[in-house]
C-alpha cells in the first residue's frame, strides 16, 4: 500500500538534495519517486552538458554504471535461454579457465562470493592506469592465464566485477550478446532507451558527459577498460523508472523478476550474505528495502525499493562527488518517515592516509569516501 507514504516529503528531500546541485556551471543529476505504476515525483538539479549548458532533465542519459548488473543477471539467468544455473561452475562453459577460478559457481560468480579478482584492481596494481584502452579478448586471455583467487570460493564476500564479465563471455560464445537481450526483453517491450555499449568510445544517442572536480575545476571523464556487464549500460533516470516500476508490479518483463534477484544467498557454512545477484538489502528502520548503486568515471547512480510497501527511489548523476547512496537513503527515508541513524562525527573532516601503503579516506560531514564511494558513518 502506497497512501500512507510520505511522497510530498520525499519530493522535498529530493529536491533539496538537487538544488545543491544548481550552481553556475555545474553539472547535476536526477532523482525519482514512483509506485509499480505511477511516477510520484521527481526532482532536478545541475546541467547536463556544461558546454551547451543543458539544464539535466529525468531524460539525460547517463552511464548507470554497476546498476547494470541487477538487468544483466535478469537476462542471463531467465531470458537468454542459455541453460545456464547457478550452480553451474564457470568452467563448464567456458573450458579455457584454470582451477580454481573454473570451479567457481555462475552464482557465486554474480553473488560476490566468487573471490575472482577484479579486473580494474588487478590492472591498476600491474600499473596499467584507468585511461589505457583494454578489450575483451585481451582481459579473457589475461584471466584464463592463472586462475587464481583472492579467497576460497563461497568463504568470504568481496565486490568484484569479474564475475559478470565471465558470465557475459559465456553468452558470448553460444552467440548470445547483452545488447541484443536487453532490447529484446526489456527495452523494446517497455518502449524505453537503453543501450549496452561495450567501449567508452561507442556512440550513444544523447549521452551526457560525465565530469569530476579538481582544484581547476570541472573536467570530462572518461576511461579505457572495456565495459563489461558488469557496467555498460546507459539511460535515464526515467527509464530506469520504467523498468524498476515492472519489478514492482510483477508484470511484464519484470515478472518474477524480484524473487530471484533478492532470493537470500549464502557462504559456506549456511551463512546468510545481504548480496543477492545484482542487488544488496539495506535495513532503513524496520524496513528491508533493495537496491543497488553505480560509479564510474564521472557518474554515479543508485535505487531503492520496497516491494512490501510498493515504493521505490532512482538517481542518476554526471558529478563524481555524488553520494549516490547516502542520498537514495534520506529520500526512502523521508518517504517511509523512518528516519536513519544519526551520523557519527567521532572522525573530524579531513583526509586520512595509511602510511604503509597508498590508501586514503576523505571524512566530511559523518560521511567517508573511498575510492568514489561514499558511506555515513
């Protein structure tokens, strides 16, 4: 039931968080409010293309970034006819990969249980940068060449985008492509624009830039690594909207979908994980709401539901400093009028660096930021 939300006071947290946005020459990003079948709200802030300055709009398209893999592991597991189960390992299909990265499970592969390196970690460390230009092939020869793990499969949880990339190649070979799925299961029966580009460099229909700050001020981002599925797509908030809204009303190409995105997964020893497959579960309250969230270069991107409660929240953003998730929270937060934990301001604002080794954390406000990932503390 969706008439006791809170949507006008939602509505106004949204809009709070975007007018910080409306600064001159800045860029900004979206937020929607919507039930399985209505658009409740929206707010805007910022622009979309600071060289045209292009007010941002709930149609600016942008990268979703890890959003991505909650409609890659849609049409992987349920759409593509593959034969594919998550019990399946990596190896039978595709024969190439050593043990143990072969034995691992599509679903520990897609649930973050896998312990395969990430590609864009494991790069970074042998010095190749960000902006070096890598294709698929390259980076399959380069997984297959090892087959080592960071963890015994199943024994712990950590991020890491390998797996859908593994599980795209495998639809690769049966002749079966992300892009082609994605059109013909969710875009087209939706009428909605999304696109699977597999570079940074392939054309999209209105594609705004992603920018992030430094000290001169606001520049485009881009980067090299080919995409994957693990975070190629691209869109607007509102047709982001469109597809979670089928995931609520179980209709559609959103049928069934839900149950088996958020089914519970677990490591060894029957222990429960909050990851499902392309989705993680976040308490707000008494309230278990689903999501997940995106960051690339330039962009970030994050939404919430509540299936219970029939409510759901989308942002997409073209600022790298975007809290995409902190904010997805104070907006789902102000619609179930449950409010959060207060922040803890135990750490001063500043920026904290490890001696050892070269990581550093930026505190301000109750919130650290890692890497373009955000947290309140």
């Amino acid at each position: 039931m969706t008439s006791d939300l809170q949507w006008h006071a939602a509505e106004a947290t949204a809009k709070r968080i975007t007018g910080n946005w409306n600064k001159a020459g800045e860029p900004g990003g979206a937020i929607t409010l919507f039930d399985s079948k209505t658009l409740r709200g929206f707010a805007t802030g910022g622009l979309e293309n600071l060289t045209t300055a292009t007010p941002f709009s709930i149609d600016s398209v942008v990268r979703y970034a890890s959003v991505t893999k909650h409609i890659f592991a849609t049409l992987a597991l349920l759409k593509s006819d593959a034969g594919l189960s998550v019990n399946d390992p990596l190896g039978k299909h595709l024969p190439q990969l050593k043990a143990p990265m072969a034995q691992v499970t599509i679903g520990q592969a897609l649930d973050m249980t896998g312990g395969l390196p990430d590609v864009r970690e494991t790069l970074s460390l042998l010095g190749v940068s960000v902006y070096n230009v890598s294709d698929a092939e390259a980076i399959m020869t380069f997984l297959a060449q090892d087959g080592a793990l960071n963890f015994p499969a199943g024994s712990e949880i950590s991020y890491s985008n390998t797996g859908y990339r593994l599980v795209e190649e495998i639809l690769k070979q049966k002749g079966i492509l992300f892009e082609d799925l994605l059109q013909k299961h969710i875009a087209q029966p939706l009428d909605i624009a999304l696109h699977a580009p597999e570079t940074w460099f392939d054309i999209v229909p209105g594609l705004a830039p992603g920018y992030w700050l430094d000290t001169t001020g606001w520049k485009t981002a881009l980067a090299g690594l080919h995409l994957s599925a693990s975070g190629s797509l691209t869109g607007s908030v509102r047709s982001l909207s469109v597809w979670l809204q089928s995931l609520l009303s179980q209709t559609g190409p959103g049928a069934g979908v839900l149950n088996t995105l958020t089914a519970q997964r677990y490591l060894h020893g029957d222990i429960p994980s909050a990851y499902g497959l392309g989705t993680t579960s976040t308490q707000i309250g008494p309230h278990t709401v689903y999501g997940h969230g995106g960051s690339h270069a330039g962009y970030k991107a994050y939404f919430l539901l509540h299936p219970e409660r029939d409510a759901g929240v989308a942002l997409v953003s073209n600022r790298e400093d975007t809290a995409a998730y902190s904010h997805a929270l104070d907006v789902m937060s102000a619609l179930l009028d449950a409010p959060l934990p207060p922040r803890s301001h135990a750490l001063p604002d500043g920026l904290y660096a490890s001696t050892a080794e070269p990581y550093w954390l930026k505190v301000s406000n109750g919130t650290a930021s890692y890497l373009g990932s955000a947290d309140n503390l």
